[in-house]
C-alpha cells in the first residue's frame, strides 16, 4: 500500500496554489518581512515534516500486524475474528479516501493534517483499551479513517510548497516515509512489547504523532505568512502558470474502460499487499515458529527488497518508452514483468526453510511495488490532470472495499483449513496475472481519454 498511495501522490498532487490571488507578488501580504535567501529552501523543512509523518503513519498501521500472533494466544480470537478486524482498517480507509481530499480543500493543510494525525494517534493508542475483538475493530476502523488524511494531506501541502517541477521528487521524499515505517516497527514494537507488554507498544507508537504534530503546529504557515520563507523562495513555489482545476464529475469518469481498467487492476491487487501488511507474522509463526523477538530480520529484509521494486519498476518503464517503445508497450511490459515475477509466491507454504519464504515473499513484494508503480502511472497516460485525482481516488476506494472483503474471507479460510495458507498464496501468486489480462482488455492501447471525459 505504501507505494499505491505513493503513485497516487505523484499523479494526482492538486494545482490548488496555481491562482492569481497567490502570485508571487503576495510576498509582503503578511506584513513581516522576509527571510533573506537561503542555501537550502525552507520547503525542504515542510518536506522533511511530511516525511516524519508518514513513517509514523506505517509504523501505527503496522502495529497490529506484529503483535498479532502474541495478541491471539493472550486473547483468544479466531483467525475469522482476525481477519473481521482487519477489515476494518480496510473500509475505513477506502472511505476516508473518497472524501479526505475535499476536507483538506476545506480547512486547509495545517488544521486538515493536524486533525488527521490526532484522530489517527489517539486511535492508535486506544488498542491498548481493547479485551475483545469488537474493540479492536473499533480502534481499527477510526485508525483507518484517521490515516487516510495522510496523503491527501501531504500531497495539499506539497502543492502548496513546491513549484510543479518539483512535486514528483517532494512526494517521493515523503512517501518514502511508508518504507521506512515498515522498517522501524518491526525494530521497535517487539522490543516495547517484550520489555513493557503488548499495550504499551501501542501506547508509545501513538505517541509519537503528538511529538511530530508540536513541530508541525510550530513550523508550518503557508508560505505567504511564513517568515522563514524568502521573496525568491516564494516566487519560485508560485512560478508556474495557472490551470483549470475543476474536477470532472465521477458519472462522466465511469463510462470509459479506462476507468474500469484501473479499477479492476486495483481492485484484483491491492488485497495482497494489505495481506503480506497484516497476515506475515502470522504466517511466519504458524508456519516456522518465529513469535515476536525473531520477527524483525525477516520482515526488515521483505520491506528491504520492496523498496528496490518500486525504483526498478518505475525506471524499467521509462527506460524502455526512451528507447523508443510506446508508451502502452513501455507500462505493460514492466507490468507483465511483475506480475511473472509474483507468482512463484504461490509456493512460499511449500518452501523447505523460513529463508526460501522469505525471498519468495521478498521478490512478490518487490514485484507488487513494480507494479503499482505502473499502474498508477497508467491514469495520467489515459486521463486529462483534472480527471487523475477522481479516477485514482475511485479505484483506492475499489482497492481498500476489495480487501475488506479478502480479509475476511482469509480468516475464514484460515480457520477451515487450519491456518494452512496454501490457498491464500496461490491466490495471491496469480492475481497479478489475472489483472494483468483484465487491464489489456479493457485498455488493449492505454488510449487517452478527451479533455471532457
């Protein structure tokens, strides 16, 4: 998911900033004078903000999943109660997507994410409260609405920092917080919950976001009003020309394949990925016995090789378009690449040692990362800017509804057959070639869609 959203980011980040009320020539509409020029712009602070706060983000989302196996024998919860509780997380989150960009327009990027991260804190912290799984499925579903404020939030706020040319590496910046965040939980959780107890691994991690949100309150104003900000470091974030920016209603959006092609893709993927989020420690301790002090070298090590897959994907399809490949056969050929490249997954149950599932895990992770780097790109290829934002947030919404619905019918699965996983990998292994078959049918040419959808 981390990534999915990344993309999202880079294609959708709104020209909201591009008017003519906030010119360059607002500089002085503060009243205080300018910082004089820096070697180092202070959006790059505002950045480094962003980025300490989607880390937060995933290692919050993470928590659940680590604790898992311990949470289940002290607690008592079946696999179905499990996978019902992370489903939680999941249609909150898809929700929240469809409507957090409107309320981030509507209060603005400083309240807007500061909300956000309160909501998402506290919730974090409230597991600690939880004794049932009613309870922890409460503490996830307003997690998941809290945390979906995370990156339309940042993406706001790089719109409001960075000129144009400089969003796609701002985003990057932040978003690769999510990695990062993957990397820390498994650092720190199991070591807070061996030496304190599970409830206040949740107690410490939610913590932390009222620690980013002082420096947040303290450092950001917009830059107009912000005294830290030079004249020439605003006329740079407000050089590029104004466009359009009405959004193209969804009923319009909805008659095109395109759309459905992106959809459908979303849809058929994003389940495996919350999967390998939610459901490795405990395939990694029903299958090999790893409980909580030995989870970190394996986990580390998957969301390591992730990391690779996301910068190989995107460089694979921009190689091969330079070289001189259309832009259809450029995205699909990295995309048929990853989606070969995950369906050894399908066999990781099967492997003779934990270290043989963990690279086959580690290479579908990559691979998904791949992926999504694609298919996320495959929207601004198809769609006019002002359609992008709309059609990546349906297909989020249609990816997080999706995986709602895998989890529980995972835990369902798990609990029939004896927590045996070989069927949720084999379906995993093949979902990527599937969606991959549905994408070229739909959009056999990722042709462009007119202006007016």
């Amino acid at each position: 998911m981390a990534d999915d959203e990344v993309r999202d980011g880079r294609a959708t980040a709104p020209d909201t900033t591009l008017t003519a009320d906030r010119a360059p020539a607002a500089a002085g509409t503060s009243g205080a004078p300018l910082a004089p020029e820096r070697r180092i712009g202070y959006r790059w602070t505002i950045c480094a903000l962003l980025f300490a706060a989607t880390t937060i983000n995933y290692v919050d989302r993470q928590v659940l999943g680590i604790l898992a196996p311990t949470l289940q024998r002290e607690i008592g919860w079946s696999e179905a109660q499990y996978g019902v509780i992370v489903s939680w997380f999941s249609l909150a989150y898809g929700i929240g997507l469809l409507v957090m960009g409107r309320v981030m327009d509507w209060i603005g990027a400083r309240r807007g994410f500061a909300t956000a991260l309160v909501v998402w804190s506290l919730a974090a912290m409230g597991h600690a409260l939880a004794r049932t799984a009613a309870g922890f499925s409460a503490a996830r579903a307003i997690l998941g609405l809290g945390e979906s404020g995370n990156f339309p939030a940042a993406l706001k706020t790089v719109a409001e920092w960075f000129p144009k040319k400089e969003r796609a590496l701002a985003t990057g910046i932040f978003n690769a917080g999510s990695n990062v965040g993957a990397i820390v939980a498994p650092l720190t959780v199991p070591w807070i919950a061996l030496t304190w107890g599970w409830r206040w691994a949740f107690l410490a991690t939610g913590a932390a976001g009222f620690v980013w949100l002082a420096f947040w309150l303290a450092l950001y104003r917009e830059p107009e009003h912000h005294r830290a900000v030079s004249a020439r470091e605003l006329a740079l974030i407000r050089s590029d020309p104004a466009e359009p920016t009405t959004a193209i209603p969804w009923r319009s959006l909805l008659r095109h394949r395109q759309t459905w092609a992106f959809v459908l893709g979303k849809a058929m993927t994003d389940p495996v990925w919350l999967f390998y989020l939610f459901w490795l420690p405990k395939f990694l301790d029903a299958r090999w016995g790893v409980q909580l002090s030995a989870l970190a070298a394996p986990l580390i090590a998957i969301y390591l090789v992730a990391d690779l897959g996301s910068v190989a994907g995107g460089w694979m399809s921009s190689t091969l378009i330079a070289r001189g490949w259309s832009v259809n056969r450029g995205r699909k050929a990295a995309m048929l690449v990853a989606a070969l490249l995950i369906v050894p997954t399908a066999f990781a149950p099967e492997a003779r040692s934990l270290w043989v599932a963990v690279a086959a895990v580690s290479i579908a992770a990559a691979a998904h990362q791949w992926w999504s780097a694609n298919l996320f790109t495959t929207v601004s290829d198809m769609f006019p800017r002002r359609a992008v934002a709309s059609v990546v947030g349906i297909g989020g919404f249609a990816g997080a509804l999706s995986a709602m619905l895998f989890q529980r019918a995972t835990g369902r699965i798990l609990e029939a057959t004896g927590s045996n996983y070989a069927i949720i990998f084999g379906i995993c292994g093949g979902a990527y070639v599937a969606a991959f078959v549905v994408i070229h049918v739909l959009a056999p040419g990722l042709g462009r869609v007119g202006e007016e959808a």
